[in-house]
C-alpha cells in the first residue's frame, strides 16, 4: 500500500480529520476516489482506443512492452531462440583464466612454475621476495612484462 505503515497510516488519518474536519471528511474521500475512478476509466480507454486503431494484428499488445526492461526480457533473455542460455552456461572462467594465463607464459618463454610453489629456476621472477645480495652490476631488474 504506498510502503506507508501503521503509524504513518494513522497520522494521515489524524492530520485529515483535523485539517478537512469530521463532516467534511466523507465528501473528500467520495470526491478523491470518484477522481481516481475517472483517471482509471480515461487511461483504460485511451489504451482501448489505441488497440482497435494499430488493427487486428496488435491485439495481443501491452504498453508494459514500451518499457525497454520489459521489452529485453521478454524477447531475448525469456526466449532461447539464439542458444544464448547455452553461451552462458558454457563459460568456465577459471579455467578461462588459467588456459589465458598458459597462453601468456609460453608466449613469453616461461614455463609453469613448479609444484613447489617457488618460481627458482621456472624462469619468471618472483617480484614479491627481496633478492640476497641486490642486484650484480650489468644484471638487469626482474622485469613483469604482465604488469606493463
């Protein structure tokens, strides 16, 4: 109803009677709902009149259609004409990932690291360790091409 609850219900009520008064109070809510009644009646028959004037082959129209969330979701999402469900459902992301991720090493001359864990000797550097020693002069940087 509105998302008005009991106490704010109430407080309409409390704030009509004192503002319209109890005698008037009845022919206001007669005048309010015979309004809402006529703004209903109007809208169901321009909604009618737009029916019969598209013709025959829109009989089965609904303005909640023109919604454009509507109107996705009943002829793509709702209907699998396309195999989309299928599209959807078939992705696997990790492993996605981890065949994209076998693709960038062997690209760059690295092989997988072992099972170990540690990346020495696999050829890729472990950025997050501090190397004993530093750097040997004329020894180049550990170089991430991933991360440029």
């Amino acid at each position: 109803m509105l998302d008005i609850g009991p106490l704010e219900l109430i407080t309409l009520i409390v704030l009509a009677v004192l503002i319209f008064g109890p005698d008037k109070l009845p022919k206001m809510i007669q005048d309010v709902s015979r309004t809402l009644r006529k703004i209903r009646q109007f809208s169901e028959n321009a909604k009618e009149d737009i029916r019969t004037e598209l013709g025959p082959e829109f009989k089965d129209f609904e303005f909640e259609d023109l919604n454009p969330k509507t109107f996705v979701r009943k002829h793509v999402l709702d209907k699998d004409e396309l195999g989309l469900k299928e599209i959807r459902n078939g992705f696997d992301f990790k492993s996605e990932m981890a065949e994209m991720a076998e693709v960038t090493d062997s690209a760059h001359g690295r092989t997988a690291p072992s099972s170990t864990g540690s990346s020495a000797g696999s050829g890729t550097p472990d950025l997050l360790k501090k190397r004993e020693g530093g750097i040997q002069p004329g020894e180049r940087p550990p170089y991430d091409a991933d991360a440029t």
